[in-house]
C-alpha cells in the first residue's frame, strides 16, 4: 500500500506456498457455492436471503495481447504522484497484505496507486474493454513472474480489503500474452462513476457521511465502546436488501444518487470494516463462499463480528454476532456453512478465541490423562502436565481437527510432559515446536504431515530426522542456530532452522576482460546475486588452462600467449572474464643510465616517459614511473614473475607482512606474494584472515597468529564475540575473541 506497513508474522512466504487458491477461467465466472445468509437464535428471526443478494465473486475477464505488450498503466506517473501517505489508507488493514509474498505486495501497491488516482482526482476513466466497460488503469504485471491465480487472489483480496474505493466494481480483467503469461491487470469501475466530477460529488458524500457516524462512536470511552456504535449506527440504518450496487461499501453508507442505503452482507461487511479502521480500530473482511463478515482487534485480542447477522436482532436490542469467539459463531449460528471460511482464506485469518468480557474462558483440550492444551490469543498451543500424551489415529486428535488449526502457529512442550504420542498434532500449520528436557519418547508420527515448521526448539536429548513431518523435509536444508553449521537431522539440545533455499540470480566479476603476460597473476573476487541467495558456492574454470589457469578462489595464472576464459558457475548462473595473454616485443625496451647518470626505460633509443613497472638492471629490479627509477614508490608492483614488494624504488626481499595492490590485500614472505599463506596477517586496520595469499573477508571460523587462535568473523579478528566455536573437532570458548 502505499504507508508505512506492519510486519505481522514471519516466514509467510513459506506458508503462501501452501496456501489453496480459487480458480478462474478466461472469461468465465468464478463459481461459489449456493449458501444463503440466515440467522438462528432464539427462533428464526431473518428469511431466508436469494443468493443474488449474498457475496458475490470477482468476474474474471481475459484479454489477449501482443507478445511485445507494454501495459498502459502510467505506472512511474502514478507510483511518483501517488507514492505519499494518503488519507485514504487509513479505512483498511494491513493484516493481509503482511502476509503477502514480495512480489504479491508490489502488484497489491500497484492496484491501490491506480485506485487512489481516481479517488483523489477529477480525472475522467478512459481505460475501455471488451467494447464499453470501463476499468482503472492496467496495472503491469510482466515484472513480478505471477501465475494466473496469484494475481486473482490478490486482486479480489484488494478489492475486499481496500472497500474504501466504493467506485470499484466486482470485475476484473487480465491481460494475458498467447504464451500465457499475465501481463497486466486492472479492476473495473461502475459506469456511474467514470466522470471525474460525478465521482468527486459521491466522494464528498461519502466521507460526509463517514465522518459523521465517526464522530458518534468518538464519543464512546473505549475501543469496544466504539465498535458497538459503529455497529448499531449499522444496523439501525441499513436495509437488507440486494441491488446493483450491493458489493460497494457505498450502498450501506449512502443515500444519494443511485444509493439508497439497501445493501446485503458486502456492504455491511465492508462499511463495518472503513469505519473501524478509520478508527485506528484494526478490521479486516472474511469470506465464505456466499458471505462476508468481519473480524475486529479489541484491545489485542480478535473478534468476530457480523452485522448483517445482528440486523435481525437489531430491533429487539441484541447483538448476538458482535465481538465474539469461533465457537460462539458456531453455536448461535447452529453450524451454518454461510460461515465456513474460503479454503484460500483459512490460513490468513487471526484466531478469535474469545467472546468480550469473558477473556479468561480457556480453549483447552485433553490430549492425555494429565495432559492439557491450551491455546491463546497469539497463537501459542502450551501443552503441560505429567506424563505421555495419548496416541491418536490419524485426523481424531482433538487438535488435528479442531477449528482453531489454522490459527496454531507455535506449540510449546513444557517440561514433565515425557512422551508424545502418535497423531497427536498431525497436519498442523505452525512454524514453531518446543520440546521439553524431560521428553524421553517421541513419535516419529506425533507431527505427521505439518508442513509448515521452520523453527524446532529441542531440549531433549533425543534425535530425529527431519522427515517425521513429511517426506518432503529431505529436500530442505536445515541449519543449527548456535553454530551456524548445517545438519541433516534433528540433534539434541539443540535449535535448528529451515532454511529458504534463494537462488542465485547472477554473478559479478571485478573483471570482464584482461589482458596479462606469462606469469602474471590476476585476482578475480565474483559476487553472487542476490545477497540473501542461500547457494553461494561458486567453481571455476579455464576453457584454455595451457593459456591461463585458475585456482578455487579464482586466482589466474598466465602461462602462455592465446586467450582463454574464464568461467564461474553458481547454480545455474554463469559470468565469464576473457583473458589474453600475450609476449611483449621485450627487444624495443632496455633499462640503461641516462646522459645525467639516472636510469630510465628506453624504446627504440628515446626514454619512454610513459612506461611505469618494473625494470632489472646489473643491481636487481626497480620501480619506473614514467619512465625513470621512483625512489619514493613502497608498495607492491608487478614483472613477469609474479608481484614483488617494493622499497623506496627497489625491490626488497627482506619483507615480510601484508601489502595493498588494486586487487586487494595480499600476505608476502621475503618480498613476495606468498600463495601458500594460511593463517592471520596484521596491517594498520588489524588483523585479517588469508587465504592462499590473499585476504579472505569471507572467512568466519578460527585462525592463528603468534598469539593463539581468534574468532574471525567477515575476514577479520572479532574482538567483541563471545560464545562457544567448534573448530576442527575441538569446541572452544571464546572470550574477546580469543580462544581461551
């Protein structure tokens, strides 16, 4: 959206892969089910309501275009007219965008800046398909590789959560290329509002009406206060009642023009929710396949509310559906699929434990003799007690099947429990297990088919593989938190993570191209692409290693005149440095005195001021700088050789220590690179790990000088760690890092 956003949970990219997604069909119809909205308590009280007033789907729409199609959406005009915080963000959550991946995020933005043009402007919309029927701008697409279905997802999801633009109609159309890929989307917009002033007209009643009805719940004390006014000035003002605008949160908030305050589930669900929000009351829209109701953040804790129930029962001064739990949902409702959430909702909604005023009701099960689970608000399943768990047959455990599964994200073991028994947890969705130091047996089928754990805290002093949740853990790598190393099973005392495995996506040399002579040497350092790739082992190869060699850290060696390349492979991603080597015409230069007794490099007879290397004379090699012996030159430089360490304009074998060339930090034994160098160096910024010669920021483990072994960490002496390291079989502490 376009404000600052929440970060709700973690790890969400992992579950959306498990999440169930509608389906559509070109330019078919999403089909839901038949359900009609009721209501029983106490009696029937509400008739039995035609499904063309219930929740209707988003229509989809599908338009073929060129290949070379370049979606028409403005879209750098609007991200850079549209990009500030709006008033209009405030009526809708970001509990569902948080739980969005990525790439799902930037086309939910996309669709709101594309939105917000229309609401907070005059402009006309131009944007015609399909002969006559008007949408907001297309929204590209091509950039964020969404399948069909992602894209209707969270299309429908905007157009439900974002309810603010009642302009919006409940059809959508996607532009797909003759090879499939979608390209662009864009949300259609009633008829009676594609004039600019037409629009801002409603617009101005709109936000009349909605301040006006925000000042009274103002006046309540607190937030439950509050939401009961929203929810009476609802229910005792809107009619029940379908029409052709019913799915706009404008028809239960607007007498005016083509509204008439009749309206069905949709609009009570959706004013509810724009009123709240504007609040500072967080609210969100759930849907069945036939309904809409809402669920609403009271002081920390979610609730369910539904006013389109409560209408009903309005006039006799009941609010039998406000701020209550799942269970009471069920009970008052006597089980009604009209509340059944939408298999692709489930997993995104909170758990609504509770009815208000009643907080410390328990929702609890007994899951062994002296064995309790209790799950709260947050979403933390706390099993304590004495003993063993029982042993379930698959799906009967009163956790498997239970309403609140989806909501489960963490299950804490506490110490006494001693065994857990089979089936016990199976299927859950949490990310999360804790297991106790008193946990002596464990079913391998205890967490059968969880698919989503990343995180497993073990305490005990049993192993496990990881495929106990499901075979499909083999494929997945695992890291052990405190050491950092990856591991293959479930250790004891011990917390380990999934890791999601990134891709490398490219490669990035120093160097694309060199051009060297026999026996120079060149240092090629390759970043992979992204940073947060999991893979980053990297091989090099020589497609010509007579010409030029190179070693694992990408360490080129000249031999001979030709050209190679030089290719390293990450995964599937390649880059490639073209290296020509070549023997200079070494009869055209000598390295004589002058007429003034200096020395200086000569071509063909004349010095050649713009000749710098090195150069040997009858007293060993020297530093040239355009052409004559630099005195003042210390540092490195190269010959045919190798690289050599430089004094005052001469070549000194008595040093020993590191030194800077354009390639990096290199560690030199009696004047010269010493590839065979393996431990710590010192220079003027400290100590630094090498490697092969070369200085190794990459490095994070152990090293040695004369002074014992250190805690590298990114290549360097890590002098603020303090913890425990194994190092080749031996666990070390480690104190300022040093090894003690």
């Amino acid at each position: 959206m376009l404000r600052r956003k929440k970060l709700y949970t973690v790890c969400i990219s992992c579950i959306l892969a498990f999440v169930m997604i509608f389906t559509s069909a070109g330019f078919g119809n999403t089909v839901y089910g038949n359900e009609a909205e009721n209501v029983s308590y106490e009696g029937e009280v509400q008739t039995k309501a035609d499904n063309a007033g219930t929740l209707k789907p988003m229509i989809q729409k599908t338009e073929i275009v060129d290949s070379a199609y370049e979606a028409d959406n403005e879209r750098e005009s609007i991200a850079r007219l549209y990009s500030a915080s709006s008033e209009w963000s405030k009526y809708s959550s970001d509990y569902y965008y948080n739980m969005l991946a990525d790439n799902e995020k930037i086309l939910y933005d996309r669709l709101e800046a594309s939105a917000l043009k229309y609401a907070e402007s005059s402009d006309n919309v131009s944007n015609i398909k399909f002969g006559n029927e008007y949408y907001t701008d297309n929204v590209d697409c091509k950039d964020l590789e969404l399948t069909n279905e992602r894209v209707q997802f969270v299309v429908e999801l905007f157009y439900q959560t974002e309810s603010q633009y009642f302009f919006l109609k409940n059809e959508w159309s996607v532009s797909k290329t003759s090879d499939g890929r979608v390209v662009a989307a864009a949300i259609a917009v009633y008829d009676e509002f594609t004039n600019g002033a037409a629009r801002q007209a409603y617009i101005r009643q709109f936000n009349s009406v909605i301040d006006a009805w925000s000042e009274q719940a103002q006046m309540a004390e607190d937030t439950y206060g509050k939401v009961k006014i929203i929810h009476n000035l609802i229910c005792g003002n809107v009619t029940y009642q379908a029409g052709n605008f019913d799915q706009s949160a404008a028809s239960a908030l607007l007498d005016y023009g083509v509204f008439d305050m009749n309206t069905v589930c949709a609009g009570y669900a959706k004013a509810f929710q724009i009123l709240c929000n504007g609040l500072g009351i967080d609210t969100i829209i759930t849907v069945s396949a036939t309904h809409a109701w809402n669920c609403v953040n009271i002081d920390g804790c979610w609730y369910i509310a539904d006013c389109t129930y409560d209408k009903s029962f309005y006039e006799y001064g009941k609010s039998p559906y406000l701020a209550i739990s799942q269970t009471t949902l069920r009970d008052i409702s006597n089980y009604d699929s009209a509340h059944d959430v939408r298999e692709d909702w489930k997993l995104y909604q909170p758990l609504c434990l509770y009815d208000y005023g009643r907080e410390n009701q328990e929702v609890s099960w007994d899951i062994g003799k002296n064995i309790t689970a209790t799950l709260d608000s947050d979403g933390v399943l706390t099993v304590a007690g004495i003993g063993g768990t029982y042993d379930y047959e698959e799906g009967e455990s009163p956790i498997s099947g239970c309403e609140y599964i989806y909501g489960i994200n963490k299950v804490v073991v506490q110490s006494g429990i001693t065994r857990l028994g089979r089936h016990v947890f199976t299927g859950g969705y949490f990310d999360t297990i804790e297991l106790p130091d008193t946990l002596t047996i464990w079913s391998d089928k205890a967490f059968s088919n969880c698919e989503n754990i990343v995180n497993i805290i073990n305490n005990s002093s049993l192993k496990k593989s990881f495929t106990i949740f499901g075979d499909e853990y083999s494929e997945y790598d695992w890291k052990d938190i405190n050491t950092g190393n990856k591991v293959t099973e479930i250790p004891e005392h011990s917390s380990v993570q999934r890791i999601q495995n990134i891709a490398a996506e490219g490669i990035t040399l120093n160097y694309d191209n060199a051009q060297l002579v026999p026996g120079d040497v060149l240092q090629l350092t390759a970043i992979v692409n992204p940073d947060n790739a999991t893979v980053k082992d990297i091989i090099w190869t020589s497609s010509n290693p007579a010409v030029a060699d190179v070693d694992e850290n990408g360490l080129v060696n000249a031999y001979t005149q030709g050209s190679t390349q030089i290719i390293v492979q990450c995964g599937d991603v390649t880059a490639i440095c073209d290296i020509t080597v070549y023997i200079p015409d070494a009869s055209l230069y000598e390295f004589k005195q002058g007429d003034d007794g200096n020395w200086y490099m000569f071509v063909d007879g004349d010095i050649d001021y713009d000749y710098t290397g090195m150069a040997l004379n009858d007293y060993g090699w020297w530093m040239l700088t355009n052409g004559t012996v630099d005195f003042t030159y210390t540092g490195m430089a190269l010959n045919d050789y190798g690289w050599w360490y430089i004094t005052n304009g001469a070549l000194d074998l008595t040093y020993t220590g590191m030194a800077l060339n354009e390639y990096g930090w290199w560690y030199m034994t009696n004047g010269m690179v010493d590839y065979t160098y393996n431990d710590l160096g010192l220079n003027k910024y400290g100590w630094w790990k090498i490697t092969n010669g070369a200085l190794d920021l990459g490095y994070n483990s152990l090293s040695e000088n004369e002074y014992g072994l250190w805690k590298v960490t990114n290549g360097t002496v890590d002098f603020g760690f303090n913890g425990q390291i194994e190092y080749e079989g031996i666990v070390y502490n480690i104190v300022n890092g040093h090894a003690e």
